[in-house]
C-alpha cells in the first residue's frame, strides 16, 4: 500500500470506480488514502492509472530516477511496469450486469480481508450533460450509461464502505427518464435502500484552489442513518490569474513540442509552487501542441486580438466572410475562444478538446495555437509529472486531451478528501 502517513496506523483505503484518469484517486492520494483498486472500461485511462501507480511505488523504493528516464523516453511502458514489480490494482473493464462478478473477484482478489473504508467515483457523464442532452434528438433518454449508478450501489451493499463519494455533471440535477423521473431521486433512493445516508452539494472548483470555472455535483454518504457530515470544505479567496497557471511553460507554435520530459521555462509563479502541481525537477511532460489550418490560424489571431485590445470575445457571426465555413451560425457562435491570462479561471476544460482545440486558444498571438495538453492539465491541477497513456503504449495527444477533460480537478478532489480525513468518525 502507498503509505502516506510514515510512522502512523494503516492509511484508510478506498476502491475508485469508473476512475477515469485518476484525477479523484489522485486527490485522495495526495490526502493520504491509499487507493486498492480502480476500476477503469478506457484501455488508454486504464494504463494512465498503471503509470501513476508505478510512480508511486518506485518513489517508495527510492527510484523516481527510473520513473523520469519513463518520461524522457529512455524506457518502454512494460520495462516501467516490471521495475514496479508488485501486481497492478488497475482493473479494466466495463463495469456492468455481464462483467460485475467477475470484477468483484478481481476486487475480492486485491483486497483480501481489508474491508475499504470508502468507494469513490462517478459514471461517464455524457448522458447527464447539459451540452449532451442539448446535441442530442432524444435528450439522450434511453441510453444506457443514465443506469450506471446501479452497479455503484452494488459495490456499496457488497463491500459496505463507511463513505462513499459520488462526483457527476450539475445536469444530473435536471435529468430525467422518459417518464419522468429523475435519475437523483432514483439514485437517493437506491443509496437509502443500500444502507447509506446521502447529503450533497454542488461545488465550484474555482472556489478551491482551481483556475478554472467548474461545476460538479458532490454526493457523500454514510453508512447508517446521521445528518450532518458533508465535508466542510473553507473557500479560498483566488490570489492568482490563469497566466500563473501556465505562463513559465515554454513557447511553442502549433504542431511544436514534445510529450516527453521538457524545462519550463521561466520561473514558476509562487500559486504553482505552493499547488502541489510543480514537479521536483521542475520539468513538464506533454508540451506538444497540435497543428492548425492556416484558415483557423488566422481566426485564432482575430480572437486573440479581439480580446488584447478590446476585453471582449468574438463571436462566429462576426468573423471575416472569409473565414466562415459553418452554416450554423445562430448556434454555438462562440465555438472559437481564447483562455484569458488576465483573468484568475479560465473556462471549464471538456472532452472535446480532444476533437478540436479552438474553444481553449492560447492568449499568446507569439505562439497562436491551442493549448497543450499540459497546459489543460495544469488548469486542471494534475502534477507536472502526471503522464497520460495510450492504448498503444506511442504517446497520443489525443487520448491525453480525452483524459484530462474528463478528469475531476486534483486540488478539488483532494480538498474533499482532507475535509473527510479530518472528520473520519
């Protein structure tokens, strides 16, 4: 176990499921749980997941030096993976009615006699969204990820945490079934019928500690019947700007840079040296910004102009003729966006960043671009040397921008998980 608290008792454990990258386990971590396992259907998330647990474990032994040759490239994802030696917790697979036993084997297999103290997590949220449900003809009524919270309730009648944590989209909130229902009151209900009182809130990131405007839903629930035990959580008052978040990474233009290990550039703000995201060494791994069209190039210069000289954002519609080829431009007009530095959060990072990067332009004209995977990660708190994997075991900004924009903030999770260590009774 990755025993945070050297010299104390056991750490409390925790079981994360559809763990995605790990940014909720990671938070956790960083508070002193020890996760024993994560449960992840993504092949790419799932070997992020198998890389930061041989971070840690080679940190145990004493050879993060192994861990940052991985990161410069001079050793393959299996040699990292057998200096690691023990057997990974990452299980992948989907969880569902097929799968569900023989995951809660593999689970059974990993913790033995250890009853985890918590079970973390949240399905995909697509099917929850707002922005989904907006995109899609059928509301996305009927699709089967809205029914992903059963199998969470079956791991809480199974393994009986004392907390559990439960993180979804504020549409969760307005989401309903074809008949009517919504999906919270069917989960409040599940969870009650489990055994567990549930309190919830909705938090936003940017009032903890994260550069960036996000909106979660946070359930937490108890075993037993008590009121009164959602985490409280102290605001920060925001003493930074977006600039101090990734203003230090080296300049790159589009089609530029590395996923390997890179020096920043400058000297770090003091927000960044006080976060937790800073590396020991000071170095970044996915600085690798994607290539642009020259049309999009050119709009990317609009925007950032707009906003150096005005403060304003440009709308689709008011773009030269020139540069317009979507027909749709009542809808989405502000599908182009720069991430203003002068401000202290920038816009909530998604998953299409994956798809196109021109909602997330960098402010720098210099560079015009969109951001890089790091610099998504560093507004999403992930530690500089958080590496985000591949199916293929070749680097793929692709699957990094996938996984980054699904994540839960670090900070966000870890000041959540504090707040329950602190008040563990």
């Amino acid at each position: 176990m990755f025993d945070l608290k050297k010299g104390q008792s056991a750490p409390l454990t925790f079981i994360d499921l559809f763990a995605g990258a790990g940014g909720l386990s990671e938070g956790f971590i960083q508070a002193g749980f020890d996760p024993v396992a994560h449960v992840e259907a993504d092949v790419a998330a799932s070997f992020t997941l198998r890389t930061r647990e041989a971070y840690y474990r080679l940190k145990s032994m004493g050879l993060s030096s192994k861990y940052n040759d991985y990161l410069a490239g001079k050793l393959s994802r299996s040699e990292l993976y057998e200096l690691s030696q023990t057997p990974t917790r990452v299980i992948n697979a989907i969880i569902g009615q097929e799968e569900l036993d023989q995951i809660f084997q593999r689970v059974d297999d990993l913790i033995g006699d250890c009853k985890p103290d918590l079970i973390v997590g949240g399905p995909p949220c697509q099917a929850y969204s707002l922005v989904g449900r907006a995109r899609s003809d059928f509301k996305m009524v009927g699709d089967k990820r809205n029914y992903l919270f059963i199998y969470y309730v079956e791991f809480l009648r199974r393994y009986k945490p004392k907390y559990f944590v439960f993180e979804n989209v504020v549409g969760l909130l307005s989401a309903r079934e074809k008949e009517g229902r919504r999906y919270l009151d069917m989960m409040l209900a599940l969870f009650k019928d489990a055994g567990y009182s549930v309190e919830w809130k909705v938090l936003s990131a940017e009032k903890f500690g994260v550069p960036q405007k996000r909106k979660r839903v946070i359930l937490v629930g108890k075993l037993g019947v008590e009121s009164g035990f959602f985490p409280e959580i102290a605001e920060v008052e925001a003493d930074f700007l977006v600039r101090d978040a990734i203003g230090d990474l080296p300049s790159l233009r589009a089609g530029q840079g590395t996923p390997y290990i890179t020096a920043v550039a400058a000297k770090p703000s003091s927000w960044l040296r006080q976060s937790g995201i800073l590396a020991s060494d000071n170095q970044v791994t996915w600085h690798a910004a994607r290539p642009h069209n020259d049309r999009d190039l050119s709009i990317f210069r609009e925007v950032v102009n707009r906003w150096v000289e005005l403060k304003e954002r440009l709308s689709y519609d008011e773009l030269p003729e020139k540069l317009k080829t979507h027909k749709n431009r009542t809808s989405f007009t502000d599908r182009f966006k720069v991430v203003a530095p002068d401000v202290s959060f920038s816009h909530t990072i998604v998953a299409h960043i994956a798809k196109d990067g021109n909602y997330y332009i960098h402010p720098d004209l210099t560079q015009n671009r969109s951001l890089t995977p790091r610099e998504v990660a560093r507004l999403q708190t992930f530690p500089d040397d958080y590496f985000f994997e591949s199916a293929s075991g070749q680097p793929s900004r692709t699957a990094a921008y996938k996984q980054i924009g699904n994540a839960v903030p670090v900070v966000l999770a870890r000041r959540i998980a504090e707040s329950i260590r602190r008040n563990w009774k």
